[in-house]
C-alpha cells in the first residue's frame, strides 16, 4: 500500500530536483572561440536534448546531470572538414584504385562532426552513395556532386558525355541540404567544358562549385578561371598547390588577390600533392591565409604529410596564423562557404555537435606533401568531441565516471 500523501511528497521532490537540473551535459571552463557569435573567452556551455541550451560565465555544475572540467582547453563548433573522400563505389574490388574511407573511423577523434565529400559521386552514383554511407554514418555526411556523372576515380572526368549539368542540378536540388553544391577535378580535356558545366549547375542548382583545376594548357590557366569564369562564393580548393601558378616569382598571384576582392573563396584541400611550405608560407607571409582548412582525406594523403584535420590547422597555426582564425577557418567560415548556417556555431538550439581542442606546446615538426619538413612550436590535439550533444570522443576520459563508482552491467555472456 501506498500512502498517497507520501507519494506526493515524492513527486514534488522529484519535479524540484527535475527542474534544479535542466541540462544533460556542461562543458565547463574552456575557453569558447564561436566565431559567429563573436565569442572568445572563457565560458560553459549546457547542452540538453542534444542541442546547444546556454552559453555563458559560471553556469552551476549542479545544473547539469554531468559536468566536464574542460579547463585549459577551447571549446569550439564541431569542426567541418569541407574537402574528404568517403565513398567506396561498389563496383571496385576490394581495395582496387579506391582510395575513400570511412567517414566515421576518421571524425570524430578529430573533433569533427562533419565532411563534405568532394566529388567522389557523381549524381549517377549519388543514390548509391547516399543509402550506403550518408544515410548510415554517425559523422554528417555532405556531398558535393562531381560533375562528371560517373563521379572520381573512374577515368571519365575528362568525358565531355558524362558532363550533364543539368541532371547534376536536379540530382542536387532533390537533395538539397545533403548536396551542398558540386566538383570540377582534374580534367586534362583542351577547354572549360567541366567547369562551365559545373558553373552551369551551378547556377542552376543555386549552389556554389569548388574546383580542382586540374591540368593547365595554352588555354585553361589560373586568371581566366578566377577572375571570367567563377562566380563570388564558388571554391578554388589546393589553394597552396603551386601546380598551377598560384605562385609567382615568389608572390601570390595577383590574379588570386583579385579574385579574393571579389568573392571567390580560397580553401586549402592538403590532400597527398596539394600542401607545399614554399608557397603556403609566403603566401601567408604576404597576407593570403586561406579562408578554410579542409583535409582532402583519403588513404594517400592521411599517411603522408596531411595527417588529419588537426594536423593540417596545426600546419597553417604554425605559419602564424592566429588560434582563433584557425577555428573560424575550421567552423563558421566552412559553414558559409556551404551555405549550411545552423553547423560551425554554439547557437542556442543548435545540434550540439562541439569540439574541445587542446594546445600542445613543444618542438614538433610538420610535413608538407613533398615531405618536407616545418618546425613548430604548437600542436591541436582533440579532447573531446559531442555530436549531437552526445559524447563520441573522449581522449582522457573526461566525461567518464571512475571504474570504482561505475554502475557496471555484470551479466555473464553465456549460451
Ligand atoms: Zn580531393
């Protein structure tokens, strides 16, 4: 028997203690770097239901169910990583000329909470793509759609048959929020036809096209491309490659400084031959930083000098870039350069996808694609990384309960 008073009683203690505690999780004591809220400087950050609850000074641990000393350490946007490969077309045998990965095995321990894959797919194998990996990863998975039908590394970027701008658009247009716009790569055909294509889908799609601009020739070369042929918001990525003239006597290329005025963006696609110290420091000697950091991940370029996410901001960070430069590089300005404004922020109601970001100080050495080497005096390593508010990396167990206090399940695994 119950006594209905005592059972009352219970409730109301019950919603008091309910309503004492409104948060799931709270970050507390990093230092906050949320570039489009302009907030650099300490703070916590409550997260409940798997959003973004409140950003502020000394918010009360006993607010929160869990708090996480994150002390030392900057709280930012889950990273986005605009320029990976992640798709593993079906019809390769294992491990024949496909060098994606698995989107998942790669993110997280990274702080990133989401990659735009580059043009592996193209809007034939989209579908593929989508039911396979998009639809199934824990990481967000975004897509920009190669222009060429049949996608990368299938030898047919250079068919002028598979650029079909305007099944590409409706392809994307259909998807829209998981399409965030399309590729143009490493076409060797003599003229414009894939980027115009890709323009043409474009403007179609009202997205914005990155480019790997491929092979120069008499008539495909750097200036025409950036200052005739892409709109403002499209994305010239390996902007440090120096294949293609990025580098000039020692200068940046005006025709570069031009396009930036108006409106083309720079991003950095490491990759496994796109990073070279002899163009990515001058350059950002010279004040041409690049507006964003991506990895271009795949088998090649993660076990060569790009590395990882970290490793490639650590990289630019270490050619005097500041910290909090390097974050908007990483969050808020891959956010825009997409179109996707609810990622790379701590709005309130945001999906709490964050990042907790170390900085190793020491004498560590960095690797550009042709294998030489940079010293540097700082290293990003990732703490901890929430994606939608939940935790899916802890380095140090921050998060974690002592084994002695941990509420175990001991059943025995017998049959
Ligand atoms: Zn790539």
């Amino acid at each position: 028997m119950y006594c209905i008073r005592c059972t009352l009683a219970l409730l109301a203690v019950a919603s008091f203690i309910g309503a004492q505690v409104p948060y799931d999780l709270l970050l507390k004591g990093g230092h906050v770097i949320d570039t489009k809220n302009r907030i650099n400087s300490v703070m916590d950050v409550a997260i409940a239901g798997g959003k973004i609850a409140r950003v502020a000074a000394n918010i009360p641990s006993s607010e929160a169910h869990r708090a996480v000393n994150v002390q030392g350490l900057t709280v930012a946007p889950g990273l986005i990583d605009i320029h990976v490969h992640v798709y593993q077309r079906p019809e390769l045998k294992a491990l024949e000329r496909d060098s994606s990965v698995q989107p998942d095995a790669h993110t997280f321990r990274e702080g990133v909470t989401t990659v735009v894959d580059a043009g592996t797919s193209g809007w034939r194998t989209f579908p593929d793509f989508r039911a396979r990996v998009i639809d199934k990863a824990q990481t967000r998975v975004l897509a920009l759609l190669n222009i060429s039908g049949a996608g990368m590394g299938t030898g047919r970027e250079d068919e002028l048959t598979e650029l079909e701008a305007s099944a590409a658009a409706r392809t994307a247009t259909a998807n829209r929020g998981i399409v965030v716009g399309f590729k143009t790569a490493h076409f060797g055909g003599p003229g414009w036809e894939s980027i115009e294509a890709a323009v043409t889908a474009g403007k179609q799609a009202d997205m914005p096209v990155m480019v790997d601009f491929g092979y120069l020739n008499q008539i495909r070369n750097l200036s025409t491309l950036l200052l005739d042929k892409l709109r403002p918001g499209d994305i010239y990525t390996h902007c440090y490659s120096g294949h293609r003239e990025e580098l000039v006597d020692g200068k940046v290329n005006p025709a570069m400084v031009a396009a930036r005025k108006r409106g083309v963006i720079f991003d950095l696609g490491f990759g496994a031959g796109s990073f070279y110290w002899y163009v990515a420091a001058p350059a950002m000697q010279q004040g041409f930083p690049p507006d964003s950091i991506s990895t271009d991940l795949h088998t090649g370029s993660m076990n060569a000098g790009m590395k990882s996410m970290t490793n490639s901001m650590s990289s630019i960070l270490n050619l005097g870039a500041k910290w909090e430069d390097v974050i908007a590089m990483s969050t808020w300005n891959a956010a825009k350069e997409i179109k996707q404004l609810a990622l790379g922020n701590l709005d309130v109601g945001a999906e709490a996808d964050v990042a907790v970001l170390g900085l190793e100080r020491g004498d560590f050495g960095f690797l550009d694609s042709a294998g030489a080497a940079n010293r540097g005096s700082q290293r990003i390593l990732c703490e901890l990384t929430l994606r939608k508010g939940r935790v899916v990396w802890d380095r140090n167990g921050r998060a974690a309960a002592d084994w002695k206090a941990f509420p175990y399940d001991r059943k025995k695994w017998t049959k």
